[in-house]
C-alpha cells in the first residue's frame, strides 16, 4: 500500500496545524484531537483499501495488426467489490507501441463493469506480447493505493501495412489498371492463349477477328486472348544490414515488402504461383503457392521477416535459389545496390539469369534525391552534392553493366517501386 497525494496533503496540513499550536497553545486540543480523527480514517481506510480484491482483466487482443495502423483493443475492467472502487489502469502494451489513451482512470461500480476501447499503433512488424495490465487500486477514501498486476499475457501478430495493396486490388477488380499506373501491353501472339469470343471493338487488329464466327452472327467478331498462366515468380529479398536504413520514416526492407506485396497479388491474380526467398539473415524459403487465396499464405510467411546485421551473401542465395526452384521461373530481386558491390553481385545474377528470367528491382534513396536537388549555399554543401551525383552515376553503371548481361533492372523511389515493379513483372513474364 502506498499513500496517495490526498494523504500527503493531509499530512502536511497536520503538520502545518501542529506548528500553528506550538505558537498557540490553544489550538493544541484542536490540533490532538484532528490528528486522532485524521488518523482512525487512515487506519480504516487502509484496512479498507487493503482487503479490496483487484479487479478482473479481460482483454480481447485482435488477431492480427497492420504495422503503423492506428487499431482499437477492448480491455473489460470487472470488479468484484461490493463498493465501488477507482481504478487507474495501464495496460501491458508492447514497447513499440504508442497510445494517446493511456492510462485510464475511471470509477467501477460495485459489482458492475467497464469497458475500455483505446487506440494502440504498433511501429514493427513481426510477433508481439501484450503483457499483465498494471492496475492501480485506490482505497475507498483515497489515502491509499496499491499495485496489482491483471489478465494474461497474449500474443498478436504484426504484418505488413497491406492497405494500399487492397486500394490497388479493388482497383483492379474494376479493371482501372490504368488508374494504377499498371500497363498491360498487347502482345498478340506472345505467351498468349485464347480467352473468349466478344465483339468487334474499334482499334482491334485485323488477326484477331474470327471469321467462322462473324459470318454465324453476321456481325463482325474478335478473339480475345488473355495472359498465358501458370507461370511461376520467386521474389527474393535482401535482408541484409543495408536494408536497415531509414527511408521517409520506414525502412527501406518493409518499403520493399509492401512492393512485393503487390506484385504477388498482381501474379496471383493472372494464375501464376508465387514463392519466396530471403537474401542473408535466417534462411527463409516459401515454396510457390498459387490462388489469390494464398495472399493469406504470404502474408504469414512475410510478417516476421527481420533484416539482419551482416551483409548478404548474394552467392549463397543464388546456390540456394537454383538448388530449390529447378523449373524456370521469373526471377525478382529486390535490394539497395551500390556500385561497389558489381564484384558481388553480377556473377551471382548471372548464374540465376542461365536458367531463369532475373528482374533486379534496385531502391533508390529519396535523400540523395533530395540532396541533388537542393541549391549549395557552401562548400561543404557542394562536396555532398558531388559526393551524391558521384554515387549516383556508380549505381547507374552498374546496372548497364546488369542489363548487358540479360538482367532486367529496376531503378525507382520508394513511392514508385511498386507500380514499376507490377509494370516490369507484366513484361517480363512473357520470356518465361
């Protein structure tokens, strides 16, 4: 039991009384007979306050939560008194996680409940504990006050911020792929296979018309085609320590995880298989999985992937890739390439590249961006604007040097990677 900030205040008034009296003799039997007062109510009070059964901690935890989306968590506060009890509660959030709403302090009637809604945002991804509720009891006068601990620890998972994946698909699902920025190309005759009959629409090539059919209906009408299926994209993600940095507030790893999310859903959508790697770190491998059901399947595989703090071995993730994926496959790379790392990169790719259609999807920094574009005031300002333009153009050389090897490549911001990498895998899937 602890006293509270109203027993201290009394305390000091007693105190206060007692030296007044000391001045004043006549206030000395004030002074003695307040204090015995003062203190049969805190001795009651304690004894109160001490025999108070702590309250039940009922905690509904959500399944799952979406990295850095504000998600609301009911906790239900019971009490077990016959008297009404004040309460301030904490609850046992993780300790990247915020919420404005905490701690609460309210009053639980005798017997009754209280039910608690409060927001809770959670900054990484992976698995997480909500541990014991910190309750603190306050007697039924208020002097006193003691620490309990309530509930039960519970675990949640914390995936990937997926949402605008979701505004991509419904997009999608309208057929407003231009409004994406997702181009799907008509390629007659390339990995293309027969999907239906419709009619003749203005811009249709002369090739596609079906002139059985036309002359049944009397009506000119097409053949239309759809992308050829079945086909199979490994995506591999680098998660070495270079994929730790900073990139606008979030890593530049989950800024390529939210564009693998979509180029799965994408491929899952046009009846391809999905599987995935991790490049350095834990060795991580998701077999291919097909339907776009499975982005349940992907996301669990997904939501606890960790950067690690050594550099990626590009060569022994290019062994394992060709050791488990024997069947020709398209091939996406994700990382942060720089121009030194040429020597350990392009044999590695080169070796994927012999049996397989290889896209390297290269993120780009938008503070070296930002620091081009910025006007040099100083020297020191210019020594960094040559020191960014002279990375700038090692990175732009190494990636021809990729592209004359056959390598595809991507070179793009965070907030464009992406749609360029659906508009690459679009392309690209056709060589399969």
């Amino acid at each position: 039991m602890q006293p509270t900030r109203i027993l201290i205040l009394v305390t000091l008034v007693w105190a206060v009384l007692g030296f007044c009296a000391s001045l004043i003799p006549a206030l000395q039997v004030i002074w003695l007979w307040g204090g015995s007062v003062a203190a049969v109510f805190v001795l009651v009070d304690f004894i109160a306050g001490l025999s108070l059964p702590a309250p039940v901690v009922e905690r509904k935890l959500p399944s799952r939560f979406a990295m850095g989306v504000e998600q609301l968590v009911p906790v239900t506060l019971r009490n077990r008194s016959k008297m009404g009890i004040c309460v301030l509660c904490y609850d046992g959030i993780p300790g990247d996680a915020e919420s404005d709403e905490l701690p609460w302090k309210g009053k639980l009637p005798r017997k009754g409940f209280m039910r608690i809604d409060y927001p809770v945002t959670i900054s990484e991804r992976g698995m997480k504990d909500f541990d014991l509720a910190h309750l603190r009891i306050f007697s039924p006068l208020c002097l006193w006050s003691k620490r309990v601990r309530g509930g039960e620890i519970q675990s949640t998972r914390v995936y990937p911020n997926y949402e605008p994946v979701l505004r991509y698909a419904l997009l999608a699902m309208e057929n407003c792929t231009e409004q994406m920025g997702i181009i799907k190309k008509n390629r007659t005759g390339l990995s293309r296979e027969f999907h239906q009959l419709r009619e003749y629409q203005i811009g249709d090539m002369l090739a596609q018309i079906d002139w059985k059919a036309t002359s049944k209906r009397l009506e000119l009408i097409t053949r239309d085609y759809q992308e050829q299926r079945n086909q199979t994209v490994v995506l591999a993600v680098d998660c070495g320590r270079r994929m730790r940095a900073l990139d606008g507030g979030v890593t530049q790893f989950d800024h390529c995880l939210n564009a693998m999310l979509l180029l799965a859903y994408t491929a899952l959508r046009q009846g391809d298989h999905v599987g995935i790697i991790g490049v350095g770190g834990a060795d991580r491998w998701l077999a291919p999985v097909r339907g776009v059901q499975s982005m349940t399947t992907i996301l669990n595989h997904l939501y606890n992937y960790e950067t690690s703090n050594s550099p990626s071995d590009f060569t022994e993730a290019a062994e394992r890739l060709l050791t488990r994926q024997r069947r020709r496959a398209l091939v996406v790379m994700l990382s942060n390439v720089r121009g030194e790392d040429g020597n350990q990169l392009i044999e590695p790719l080169r070796m994927v590249r012999r049996r397989h259609v290889t896209i390297l999807a290269n993120l780009r920094e938008q503070s070296v961006e930002d620091r081009m574009k910025k006007p040099s005031a100083s020297l020191d300002e210019a020594l960094e604007v040559g020191a960014a333009a002279m990375y700038l153009e090692e990175r732009a050389r190494l990636l021809i040097e990729l592209r004359q090897h056959g390598i595809f490549t991507i070179d793009s911001l965070s907030n464009d990677l992406p749609v360029a990498l659906a508009n690459a895998y679009l392309s690209a899937r056709e060589m399969v």
